[in-house]
C-alpha cells in the first residue's frame, strides 16, 4: 500500500493538494475504494515537492495551539514516549522468573486481594524469610 499527501498552501492562500493512494502490485497501481488518485509518478512528485520555494512553507499564525508544528525537541521527546509505551515494562531487574506450585487456596487468598497479588506474595515470602534466617 502505497499513500503519498501533499499540501501546498500558496501566498495567495490556495490550497493545492497532491496526492496517490493505491496498492502496487507487478508495477500496476490498483486504486482503493473512495481514494483519489492522479497519473503522476514517484519522479514527478518529488519534483513538484523540490519545486516548492521554502517562502511557501507553512507558518504558524499563533490563533490555534493545535495547528502549531512541534519544535524538534518537543518531536524527539514524543518519539521517545512513544519508543517506552511500546512492549512489556520494564522489570526492576533484581526479580527472576520462576514456575512454582502453590495449593489452590493459598493462591486464591492471595488473588482474592484483586490485583497486586503477586507483589504481596513475594511480600509474605520475604517476612517469612526475615524471621527464619538460613543458617
């Protein structure tokens, strides 16, 4: 799937819209369903994107917060937010997996609590080994 938009807002506050949206498949286009989609080809809008002078490029009028375009430290921070959400969190490093049979009614006093289970169980099982040293 291949989707290309561009917006090009000239001084005279025109808006020119360039876009593709279509599935490539043995170098024949296949449009999507309810997409507009127009002859030029990856050169040719490249081309027409260079061609725009940098004096046209969009300026934040101060009216809309929304409207105003992040500041490079701003888009580094949500790349990074964005980069710590993604997968399982991260452990505290000084716990370790281990599989482990306990009688069902311990293990349903303990669930029955909601969650944070596990962490109270690991709780009781460190009093108890505080009061009963290894010798």
């Amino acid at each position: 799937m291949a989707v290309l938009t561009v917006v090009h807002t000239g001084r005279n506050g025109a808006t020119r819209v360039i876009s593709f949206a279509g599935q490539v498949v043995n170098n024949a286009r296949y449009a999507m369903s309810g997409s507009k989609t127009n002859a030029m080809k990856r050169k040719a809008v490249l081309e027409a994107v260079r061609a725009i002078p940098p004096a046209q490029d969009f300026v934040w009028d101060g009216s809309d917060e929304d409207d105003r375009p992040a500041a490079a430290v701003e888009l580094a921070a949500g790349i990074e937010a964005a980069r710590c959400k993604r997968g399982r969190p991260v452990g505290s490093g000084t716990k370790e997996q281990v599989a482990i049979c306990i009688d069902h009614d311990i293990l349903e006093a303990f669930r029955a609590g909601g969650p944070g289970w596990q962490t109270r169980m690991n709780d009781a099982l460190r009093e108890w080994v505080k009061k009963h040293p290894t010798p």
